[in-house]
C-alpha cells in the first residue's frame, strides 16, 4: 500500500469539545445558577447556615446542599476556575460535622438523624491533590474531621456530643465488623434506605437496614485507604500503618461475605438471614472506583458489565434481577395493593440511568485498565445526554437506558439542570478529549 494511501486511512481525531459545546456552553452557565450564599441559619425554612458558598444540585427542587451531590458536583469543577468551590465545600461539610457531629443529608435542621453514601474522605483528597500549592495544614486539618466522622457516624468507635446533641449512630453491626445503612431509627427501613441515597430501589427487598450494601463497605475502605495515603503526605508512619490494617481487615471480611466466587461478582449481604443476595446492581462495581478489587476479580467483573449496557450508558441494576409480578388476581385488594407496591419497579432500578453510579462504574474501569470498556460507556453517554440536552435545552437528574430519553415520575418528577449529571458530562468530555490525543 502506498504510504500516503494508509496515513489518508488513519481515524480522524474526534474534537469532542468542539462536538459538544453547546452542552458544555450551558454547563458553564449553570454553575452560577446553583451556587448559592446562606450564612446565617433560616430556623423558618428549617436550612441550617454555611460559612462558605455551595452548590446546590438544582435551581427548583433542590435548593439546599446535599452531601453526595454535592462530591459528584465537586468532580465537574476542581480542574476549573471554580475550583475554591470544591474547597469550599470540604470546609462547608467540616462546618457541619463540627457543629453537629454529623453530615446530614442535607444542610437543613430535619436531617440531622441521618447522613448520605460517605464522600468526605474523597472530596477532601480529590480538592488536595488539584490544589496548586498542596498546603498539608489545610490537608491535616480536614482529614482529621473524616476520622471523626468515620468514627462516630459509621463504625461507632464513639459517641461525641456536639452543643447537646449527642451524636450516636448504629450503622456498624457488631460481630460482622462492617456497616449498614440505618439512621438513629433503628429497625426502620425507609429512613435507612433514603440514607443510603437509593431511595427508592428493589435491590434491598424493602429491607435496607438488614443489609451490609457494598457499596457502603467500599467507601469505608475508600476512607481508610485515603488516611493512608494522607499519612504518607503527612510524614505520619503511625497513622499509615494504622489504617493499613483496617484496610485490610475489612477487606478480608467483604471478601468472605460479599464476592460471590461462582458469579464472578459483589453482592450486598443479608445480615440478618446471613445470606448474600444476587441482585445485580451498579454497586457491585464500586469496589473497582475504590480500589478494592483484585485484578482477577476485576477481570471477572467487567464481564457482568453486560447485564447493564445498553445503547445509552449504563442502567442502575440489571433487568435480569427485577423480581416477576405473579398473578395477583384473586387476591384480596388490600394485600394486592401491599404486594404490587413490593414488587413494582422504583427510581432506583432498570432502565433508570443515574449519573454518579455510572460514573463511578466507569472511573473503577480506568483505574483497572479497562479503558475500552469505559470509553465505549462515556461516548454512549454523552450522545445520549447531549439528544436529551438538544430537545429540552436542560439535563436532567436521570435518564431512561432503554429509550434514551427523560423518565417517567417516580416518587417526584425527573428534575432538569442538573449538578451531579451536568459534572459526569464535563468530566467524561475531559477524559475523552484526553484519550483522543494520547491516541
């Protein structure tokens, strides 16, 4: 073949900023729409004060800040000139631990009872390590606080009182080492479900406080890992080999309890019936986005990755796992009704696309090397969200895999920006325009 033949055949390098800058335009806009200034508390509309700005996930619905919202939010902004947002987030959520013993919910007096799935660790290694002057006081400062709220909130190594609230929670379950979901109402599956941010999913059968999630386990692993390497930058071998050993100790126990050898896979466990459930979900991939698996589980997992594509990005659980309505027919109404409540799909379940799982799905196979894998993911992403951005001239919270398009209403109806969804767009467009000229 002539020379000048095979270089005219070379794939021509897609301009992924350019394709979409439309979308990105609008990203760019709405981050002022959304950061919001509240100093003082406002006891009327229940919102508690912050020492510094902070997003919101959206200008309608939403207008107070949220705890893991707001750490997918920080993903779309830390490389940017809004960059001291994150950092004042991390200092935001410091506030509230401080003041509190606890990061809510949400920044408001009625969630103060529960928390959200725990990012602090992360944000605050995230906002470090896109710092330009790496200032370790402020690293020591802040990584101090996610001890203590590794501490109090989710291992319950202490109890601390806080102004006369006593912050107490029950979400270690003892004899297994691990934790669950479940705020100070004890036994209550509802509140434990909305705290794990799945509100409302299949995956926990309506029973969210009897179940150790794996995703939750990860992120306390993420914390401890991320202590580990705090230590390292801050010259403290104690510390170091401290958290390397409860690192390792939780590993060994999610291991035994959650990797499901024969399927190749992590599942949520039921503590309470000591069995491992089989219901497929986009948590069981976290442990790749933490860091967690093994090479070889991680080749195995990637297999599953099927049971979740489509040609829009990748659904929250697996169609296969959705339980099958039987035939309710002769069935008294009121059991009926109890019944097809159980088993009817919820927000949290196929074919809903959530950003920040999917983005953590794809974040796990980088780390592991599947780049393919997650390039293919972004781009059927990006097309998707992009048509729903050209239709509507918005985002929105979620999206439908199997038609691409918004969903239809759940417990509130689909909401339009919309942070965390606006972030994972910015950053697959980064990591894509990245790959296209590394070649």
């Amino acid at each position: 073949m002539d020379p000048k033949e095979k270089e005219s055949k070379k794939p021509e390098i897609r301009n992924y900023r350019e394709e979409f800058k439309d979308c990105l335009s609008y990203i760019d806009s709405y981050w002022d729409k959304i950061t919001q200034v509240q100093g003082q508390d406002d006891e009327q509309a229940r919102k508690i004060g912050l020492p510094k700005p902070f997003l919101v996930p959206n200008n309608d619905r939403f207008p107070t800040m949220y705890y893991w919202d707001s750490y997918f939010m920080a993903q779309g902004i830390l490389y940017t000139n809004r960059q001291q947002l994150a950092l004042d987030t991390v200092e935001n959520f410091t506030y509230l631990f401080n003041r509190f013993g606890v990061i809510p919910n949400l920044a408001s007096f009625d969630f103060l009872h529960r928390s959200q799935p725990p990012f602090f660790s992360s944000l605050i290694m995230d906002a470090y390590k896109a710092m330009p002057n790496k200032d370790k006081d402020w690293l020591a400062k802040h990584i101090a606080v996610a001890k203590d709220e590794y501490k109090t909130v989710w291992t319950n190594e202490r109890d601390i009182t806080m102004k006369g609230l006593m912050a107490s929670f029950t979400h270690r379950i003892e004899g297994f080492g691990l934790s669950r979901y479940g705020d100070r109402n004890t036994g209550h599956a509802d509140p434990s479900e909305a705290e794990s941010g799945w509100d409302y999913t299949s995956r926990f059968a309506s029973r969210a406080d009897q179940f150790l999630p794996i995703d939750l386990n990860c992120l306390l692993f993420k914390y401890e890992q991320d202590f580990v390497e705090a230590g390292a930058i801050l010259d403290d071998d104690k510390e170091k080999s401290i958290w390397l050993a409860a690192s390792e100790k939780r590993k060994e126990e999610i291991n035994r309890l959650m990797w499901n050898e024969e399927k190749g896979f992590f599942f949520d466990y039921d503590y309470v019936h000591n069995t491992r459930s089989d219901f497929l979900s986009l948590a069981g991939f976290v442990p790749l986005w933490a860091g967690f698996a093994s090479p070889e589980q991680a080749k195995r997992m990637v297999q599953k990755l099927a049971s979740f594509e489509t040609e829009h990005g990748l659904t929250v659980t697996a169609k296969e796992s959705l339980p099958e309505a039987p035939d309710l027919t002769n069935m008294q109404p009121a059991f009926r009704t109890t019944i097809e409540r159980l088993l009817k799909p919820k927000q949290w379940d196929y074919p809903q696309i959530w950003p920040p799982l999917e983005y953590m799905t794809v974040m796990g196979l980088l780390r592991y090397g599947f780049v393919d894998d997650a390039k293919r993911i972004m781009e059927k992403s990006v097309n998707a969200q992009a048509n729903i951005f050209r239709k509507h001239g918005t985002f929105f919270e979620k999206r439908d895999g199997v038609t691409g398009h918004i969903t239809s209403h759940f417990d509130y109806p689909n909401q339009p920006g919309f942070g965390w969804t606006n972030a994972v767009f910015s950053r697959y467009i980064d990591i894509l325009e990245k790959m296209e000229a590394s070649g």
